[in-house]
C-alpha cells in the first residue's frame, strides 16, 4: 500500500515538474491579453479621395496552445479578438467633402510561434487570417448616412517577453492588419498597426 502510495506522489511530482519547464518554454495551454495604442490608415477607391491616419486605444485577448519544438521553439494555433475603438475621418467624393468615423473589431485565428532567447527572455511571432467588422457613420452634404462593413483579411505580428515566473510573462508586441472589402464598386482598403502591452499566462 505504501509502496503505491509512494509511487503516485513521485507520479505527480513528476507531471508537475513536467508541466512547470513546459510553462516556462512557452509550451502548452496559453491566454493573454492586450492593451495599447492603434493607428489606422484609410484609401477607398475608386472615386473617394481619403486619406487618414488616426490613433486610439485598442484592446485584446488571445488564447491557443503550443507544442514544444526542441529546447527553445514552441509553436501552435491561437485564436484572437481585437477591438480596435473610434477612427475618425475626413475625405472628398464626387459630391463633395465627407467627415465621419469608423469603429472596428475583429476576431482572428492563427499560428502563434516563441523562440526562448533565455530563461527570461523571448521573442513571439504570429500570423493567420481575420473576420473583421466596421460600423461607419458618414456626413456629407447629402447628409448623415450609417453603414454596417464586414470582411476577411489577414495579420502578422512580432513582440518580445519577459518570464515573471513560470507561468506568467508581459511583454511588448508590434502587430499589423490588412483589410480590404471585396465588393469592386466601393472597394475599401485600410491598414491597421498595433502597438500593445501585452501579459500572458500558462497552463
């Protein structure tokens, strides 16, 4: 009876110890979140003239899972959601001189990939595909006109951590966002750029 009771405990230990070096490689469960600053860049086509770039404060959260890929790589999928807050806007279209705003969100899903420099330090990267989503409101001189946008695109992304503890990091991380609607008659190209703290926690 001892002896199997004995046997347990030196089981447990040894997951536990497993699954503290595969917390602090980056591998396993994860959640994280974010919070920063976002900068926008707007050209519609064909017949808008916009040109904007505009700042506002973005949050985040991310969650996935990494294998480990040697002694200092992990990587695996994540999935993300990014609300990106209130972009404004002023541009000029074949009546005349608009003004309006835009607020954005989307949710994203990915690779996500950690390179250990050291046992504190590391680099991440991350890139995948996006559902975003625009709630506009326009006034021009025909008036005041509110519309609904939503669309695919793509992400990539690079940050740099620090290892608190084992299991918890914080970190800076620089990420950019294509978006593009489909629809050939008002087409709407925009680029968003992300520059987040970032706190991550693993399991």
């Amino acid at each position: 009876m001892k002896k199997h009771m004995w046997m347990g405990v030196a089981a447990v230990a040894c997951f536990a110890v497993a699954g503290s070096a595969a917390a602090k490689d980056g591998a396993g469960w994860f959640v994280g979140a974010q919070v920063g600053k976002a900068t926008s860049s707007f050209v519609t086509v064909p017949y808008f003239d916009e040109r904007v770039k505009d700042s506002g404060a973005t949050l985040g959260v991310n969650g996935g899972f990494r294998w480990a890929l040697g002694d200092q790589w992990s990587f695996g999928p994540e999935l993300a959601y990014q609300k990106f807050g209130t972009s404004t806007f002023t541009g000029t279209d074949d009546v005349g001189p608009y003004a309006g705003r835009h607020k954005i969100s989307t949710i994203a899903w990915g690779g996500n990939v950690r390179f250990a420099l050291s046992d504190r330090w590391y680099v991440t990267g991350r890139a995948g595909w996006q559902n975003w989503r625009a709630s506009s409101s326009f006034q021009s001189v025909e008036g005041q006109v509110k519309s609904r946008i939503r669309d695919n695109g793509n992400y990539l992304g690079l940050g740099v951590g620090f290892n608190v503890a084992p299991s918890w990091s914080i970190g800076l991380s620089v990420d950019k966002y294509w978006m593009a609607t489909r629809s050939d008659e008002d087409r709407i190209h925009f680029n968003l750029r992300t520059v987040q703290l970032s706190t991550e926690y693993r399991f």
